[in-house]
C-alpha cells in the first residue's frame, strides 16, 4: 500500500486479508486436483502400457483421492463464489470509502485547493478592478468625445458613433465569471474554508 493511510488503511487490509485467505484456501484445493489428476492420468497411462496388479491398486487409489480432491475443489470454489456475492456490496462499499475519503481527508489537496481559492479569489477581485476602470474610462471618454457628437448632428444624415464593444469588454465575460465565482465555492469547501 503506498497510498491509502490510516483507518482506511486497516479496513483495505482487513478486507484484503479476508479476499486472499479465501481465494488461497479454492486456489489450493484446486492445485491439490490438478496435481492429482496429473498423478491419475500418468498412473492410467502406464497401466495401459504395462499392466499390473500394482499399478491397478495404485490407479483405484489414486482414483479415490482424486475424487475427494475434486469434491474438495468445488466445496472451495462455491465458498468463493458464495463469499463473493454475497460480500460483493460490502466489498464495493468499502472501495468507494476507502478511495474517496482518501481524498477528502487529504491535507495536500485542501492546501492545494486554499492555494487556488486565493488565486481564483484575486482574479475575481483583479477583475472587480478592471470592471470599474472600464466604467469610469469609457463614460469619461464618451464625455470628452461629446463635441464630435454634436458636430455630428450637423451632418444632412447624420451617422452617430457605436459605442457597442461587444466581444471586446476588458476583463472576465459574465457567464465565465459567474463560473469563477460557483468554483470559488466549490474550491472552499475542498479546502474547508468556506466558513
């Protein structure tokens, strides 16, 4: 484990113990038949080569354990398969747990997302800025421009300035900024210093 810590830690391991002891008891037993039907199958070979009376005791033995060994290895393989549905919900629950409150619970990432809080916190505030600059530099400069305006007026068919500067605003566009301002909230809480 290189990740997980603590609790989480102990109930990963609790759970992996449980998993593996299960799973080494039906991967044993089914060893044990495999090798037994080996043993079997090399017994039943050489009594068809030579038989004998030796080699026909041996084969009924070992007939014999391969049958307990085969019962063996489907008893092992239904405890598995029992243990895993029936666990499954628990297994997967604790999973989820585990992964997430790792998550939550670390202190790297709240410092990291304290650290972008404050950084998202300046650009809205940054932006504030550039939003009041904007509104006070645009209504002087069309203050000052009034006497073109009205030199305008003059003209058989006048054509009057477009202050429209749509696409062209300085600073953040609203829904963007309104995107901002919802991660900002969202960021606090990960850090947890949205209080």
């Amino acid at each position: 484990m290189t990740t997980v810590t603590g609790k989480r830690a102990e109930l990963l391991t609790e759970w992996i113990e449980k998993i593996n002891a299960i799973t080494k008891t039906k991967d044993d037993a089914q060893t044990a038949r495999d090798e037994a039907q080996a043993k079997y199958d090399s017994l039943r070979l050489q009594l068809d080569d030579k038989p004998t009376q030796t080699l026909a005791a041996q084969v009924t033995s070992q007939g014999l354990v391969l049958d307990s060994l085969k019962q063996k290895a489907t008893a092992a393989e239904n405890d598995y398969q029992d243990f895993i549905d029936t666990q499954q919900t628990n297994i997967r629950s604790a999973a989820e747990k585990i992964a997430k409150q790792e998550i939550y619970e670390n202190e790297k990432i709240k410092a990291k997302e304290a650290e972008l809080a404050d950084i998202l916190q300046k650009i809205i505030e940054a932006n504030d800025e550039i939003t009041q600059l904007y509104a006070a530099i645009f209504n002087g400069a069309k203050t000052d421009v009034k006497p073109l305006e009205q030199a305008i007026y003059h003209a058989k068919d006048p054509s009057y300035p477009n202050y429209n500067m749509w696409n062209h605003i300085p600073g953040i566009q609203r829904d963007i900024l309104g995107q901002l301002e919802s991660l900002l909230k969202y960021t606090k809480k990960w850090a947890g210093t949205d209080k």
